[in-house]
C-alpha cells in the first residue's frame, strides 16, 4: 500500500479547492468566484478503486499578504504544510509577471525539499500560446518536477495530475476508511456550505467578514435540526445580508438548506440569524471560537 500526503497550494481564487473536488470526485469543499474563500486546510480523501493507494489532499488558504490576524492565521495554515507533506502542487493561471503572488510563493518553493508539481489551471480561458508562455517561465525556474495543464472546473487533465502523484506516494497505511471523502464532521460541512451561499449572494464588500456558526444541531428520525448564526463586522453588513423584506436570508437559507440536506441524505429544518461582531478578524477570542486555529 502506497500512502501520503499533499499540499494544494496557490494565490487566493486561483482554483485550489475546485481542483481538490475534481480529483475526489465529491465536493468536500467550497468553492465561489470570491477570493480568500478557503480559511481552513480542507483534507479531501482519494483512495483508488483497489485500495492500493491513498492520497490525502490538502487545500489550503490562498497565500497572500495578510491584513489582519484571520489573513495571518490563512497564510500561516498554508506555509505550514510546506515541510509536513510528501508533495506540493502549486496551482498558477497566469505569468510571473501579472502581481507579485505568484514569485512570493516560488521563492518560497525555492528553498522547499518537497517534491513540487506545478498545475497551470483554467487552460479552458487561456488559450495555447498563453499556456506555452507560462509553461516555458515555470520550466525554466527548474524548481518543479512536473508541469501539468488542467481545467479544474471542467475535470481536464486532472486524472494526470492523480496518476502523477501516486508516483511519489511512499509505502505507508491506510490512514482513513476507503469510502471516507474528508475528515471534517458534519457540523464543519455544514457551517462551510451556509458560508459558501451566502458570499455566492454578497457584494464584495461582505464576503471577508462574514463567518457562521451552528448554535443548534439536533438529529432525529424524520428530519435535522439546525441553526446558525451568520455574523458580519458590520450593522450596514446585516441589512445587506437580511435584504429587503429578509428576501436575501432566506435565498441563502433555501440554497444551504437543499445542498445540506443532499449531503446527510436526510429532510433538514435550516434557522438562520445574522448577527454583528466588530473587527473579529482581529480578535483572538473570536477566531478560536469560530474554528480558525491551527488543525495539524
């Protein structure tokens, strides 16, 4: 049995956790047109069809220049696993040249043992002579054992980047049951996809300061009981969120509610309230309580 571990590293909104849902096959994690959507390290579990190799994905936070103790809490999660995996993919869809990001985190890489792909994604939007520009920039880095170009979204070319990767598996134990996606309890699963329809009905000025928490997670036999708590930093923030006539509430209530009820396989009764705490980001107490800590 083959065995081991993988970092999905890149710049916010750059694709990481679409690629993670393609190579599992599942969605175990979410996914907007938002950056910075990720804050936790998300483990997505693929065991192949003869249980002769297991592969635990990481997505990471997209690392970026923090600008308060939640950006600094996201960076430090993805720099973490650098030296804690077997291998790094690092995705990229764009030159060096396009912001500073990318060159940050090859500088990084630069000094990384770790086995390194790179995976140039969105090549649905790029187009050939752009894909060869990046692909020759990133070769001649020489940093990278393999370069590979996919469309996340899509599903392109991603079963390369599995078989490629099994390669640098070492021999080691099955680490999780082989019908098990991810390692995070439901109530996490849950709270991420509230969080995932309510930035998909935000303006950008929201998305970054808003976090949920379940207050109420009640199972029965008919139907499951929950309720959350969507809080943002601001009083403006929560009109926003409610709506006029409390229409956008319950939009992310319906659409949470549906995708949670397709994930436990069961009728779900969804509460949602939204709730204002200032400058959480920046609150120790408030990011140890809403779940972002270290999960080594």
């Amino acid at each position: 049995m083959k065995s081991g571990f993988i970092s999905i590293i890149g710049r916010p909104n750059v694709g990481k956790s679409t690629l993670l849902n393609a190579i599992i096959g599942e969605k175990v994690a979410i996914a907007t047109n938002k950056p910075q959507t990720t804050r936790n390290t998300i483990r997505g579990i693929y065991t192949d069809d003869k249980n002769e190799v297991q592969m635990i994905f990481i997505d990471t936070p997209g690392i970026h220049k923090p600008r308060n103790k939640l950006g600094e809490f996201m960076t430090d999660s993805a720099l973490g696993t650098f030296s804690e995996v077997d291998a790094i993919l690092f995705l990229v869809d764009d030159l060096l040249e396009a912001g500073p990001g990318d060159k940050y985190i090859v500088d990084l890489l630069k000094d990384v043992k770790t086995p390194k792909f790179l995976v140039i994604n969105k090549i649905d939007i790029l187009g050939p002579e752009k894909y060869k520009q990046i692909f020759e920039e990133y070769q001649e880095i020489g940093i990278f054992e393999n370069i590979f170009g996919v469309s996340a979204a899509k599903g392109t070319n991603v079963s390369d980047v599995i078989s490629q990767t099994e390669r640098l598996m070492p021999e080691g134990p099955m680490f999780f049951p082989a019908d098990m996606m991810t390692d995070y309890p439901e109530r996490f699963l849950v709270s991420e996809i509230i969080r995932e329809k309510t930035l998909m009905y935000l303006d950008e000025e929201v998305p970054h300061g808003v976090a949920v928490a379940i207050e109420q997670y009640e199972e029965t036999e008919t139907i499951d009981k929950i309720s959350a708590v969507i809080y943002c930093e601001k009083k403006s923030h929560k009109g926003i969120i409610i709506g006029k006539g409390g229409r956008k509430l319950k939009g992310i209530g319906k659409a949470a509610r549906q995708e949670i009820e397709a994930l436990l396989g069961c009728k779900v009764y969804l509460q949602l309230w939204v709730k204002v705490k200032e400058n959480w980001r920046d609150s120790d107490i408030a990011l140890s309580n809403f779940g972002y800590k270290e999960q080594r």
